[in-house]
C-alpha cells in the first residue's frame, strides 16, 4: 500500500519555476511508493492552515517554496498531537535550511529524489513566545529584515542579488539596540547590532557556521549577539571575523542555550524565518527538542 504525502506549493516561489519539472517529480513519487496530493497556497498563512487541519491524515507532509513556506508548514504540524514526517522541496531565495541539510535546492526532480532516498532526523523547533514557532532562526536588528522588506519583484527579477542590493543599502541605518539577555549559562548587557536563536548553519545565504558548531536535533539552539564595535576599525574587524568564519572578534558572542530571554527599552522589529515577526519590548525564545521528523 503507498504512503499518503501532502504536497503544500507556494506557487510564488522560486519565481513559479517548479512548473517546469512537476509532473516528472510527481510521477518520481509515484513510482517511490507515495500517493500524493496537492495543496496550492493563495494567501501568507495557508501552508499553517492547510498542515494544522490536513497534516495528521497523511504519514509525509511535504512543501514546495522557500524558507518561509516551510516555516509555515512547520507551524503547521506543531499544532498536532500525532506529527507526519516533514520534507522538503526548496524553491525559494536565500534557502537557509536546504542549505543546511545540504538540499537540492530550486530542482524539484532531485529534490523529490532526496526524500525517497533520504532518512528520517529528529529536528529541533524553535519556539517564539506562548504560541508562536520558528523553523530554524528568529532574529532582530542588522539586516534581519531584508528578506521580507525587499519588494516581491525584485525577488523575483533579481533572486538572490536582491537581498545584497537591499542589505547593502541599510547600512547608512544600521542602530544598536540596549539589550538584556538572560540564557542558560547567565545574562549579557550590551547594545547590540544583531542577535539571534539558530538551528542553522547557513543565515541569510551569506554567514555560514561550521557542521561542528550545530546540530539539529540536540536540544541545543545557536544564541549569537552582535556588539555595537562603535568604531570603524572595530566594524572592519567584525566583518573580517564573520567573513573568514573565524569567529574570534570580541564583539561577537555565540553560545548554545535551550532558551533565551531578550529585554529591550523600546519595541524592537524581529523577523521569524525571514518573515516579519512584529515588535516586542520583551521575547522568550526556545528550542523545542526534536518534535519533528525531517527527511533528509
């Protein structure tokens, strides 16, 4: 008997190029044991919706899109008491997270051949206040809001390029924060440029970390804060340090955490996923260990 798979397309991603190969990875399916079917989303929420209500009738719940079609999904399947397998058909942008699971990324026949051949992980889940999720990174200050500030036609005439020209462009504004962050080992004070909570070792297609420095399904997220260098020559330094992945500038701290609390003295944006996740004064963050199965 073939495994039911529920196949969630963002048809915008990936500038619609998943037309091309679709029938040939359907029928790759197909012929690897699924019976597949599909779910087009029309509006930003659909992939929750369509996962929260549909998920727990098949044993794989797979998306087509970028980093925040699968965040939606993920989201999705986190308000299941019985969780389907997730997988994976990146389409998008950045593609963080095919970046790290080492996915095809915008060729939907090899992709559809990776989860016929690929193996089921336990994956972290990152959890943003009381009720609010997060696939791999939520994140606040530098550069964090490029991804959702950078119009959808540039995105889809320009790809990738879109979000340097826009990242660059935000320098002239780039502001600290004043930021309390308590974390398991104790609390940091400081006016920072930039902090997250990953479980990725690839953020925003430019800062990679090292296979050494994550895992996915440990427990465990990535805590890393930005200090203001409030120098020129303590910028350059930053950036060279980031740049070189050596990660030894004195105003970069990473850690791993299970939680982390960030306090600040103003609303501060945050992104979820690369997709604006509104402006709070205070946030909790966690990782959720390993709710989910991710085939790759």
């Amino acid at each position: 008997m073939k495994q039911k798979l529920m196949l969630i397309i963002n048809p915008a991603a990936g500038r619609g190029a998943y037309k091309l190969n679709i029938g040939d990875a359907l029928q790759i399916l197909d012929e690897g044991g699924f019976r597949t079917t599909l779910f087009y989303t029309a509006a930003r929420g659909d992939a929750t919706r369509f996962a929260a209500e549909h998920g727990a009738e098949y044993d794989v719940v797979a998306c087509i899109g970028g980093d925040g079609t699968l965040s939606e999904v993920v989201a999705g399947l986190m308000q299941l008491e019985k969780k389907p397998r997730l997988a994976y058909i990146p389409m998008g942008t950045a593609n963080d997270v095919a970046t790290t699971l080492n996915l095809p990324k915008n060729d939907t026949v090899a992709a559809a051949r990776r989860i016929l051949a690929g193996t089921p992980h336990p994956y972290d889940v990152g959890g943003f206040g009381e009720k609010e999720y997060f696939a791999y990174i939520a994140g606040f200050g530098a550069f964090t809001d490029v991804s959702y500030a950078t119009p959808q036609d540039q995105k889809k005439a320009l790809g990738h390029l879109a979000y340097v020209l826009q990242g660059m462009a935000s320098l002239s504004k780039l502001e600290s924060y004043h930021t309390i962050v308590e974390h398991d080992g104790g609390v940091i004070e400081a006016d920072l440029l930039y902090g997250s909570l990953n479980n990725s070792t690839s953020v925003g297609g430019v800062v990679h970390f090292s296979d050494e420095m994550v895992s996915l399904g440990d427990g465990m997220s990535e805590l890393v804060l930005v200090k203001d260098p409030k120098t020129v020559e303590g910028f350059g330094d930053l950036v060279g340090s980031v740049l070189s992945q050596s990660y030894d500038s004195e105003n970069l701290i990473i850690l791993h955490t299970k939680k982390a609390r960030f306090t600040f003295d103003r609303p501060v944006p945050w992104t979820r996923d690369g997709e604006a996740g509104g402006e709070h004064t205070s946030v909790e963050l966690r990782n959720i260990h390993a709710p989910i199965e991710f085939i790759f």
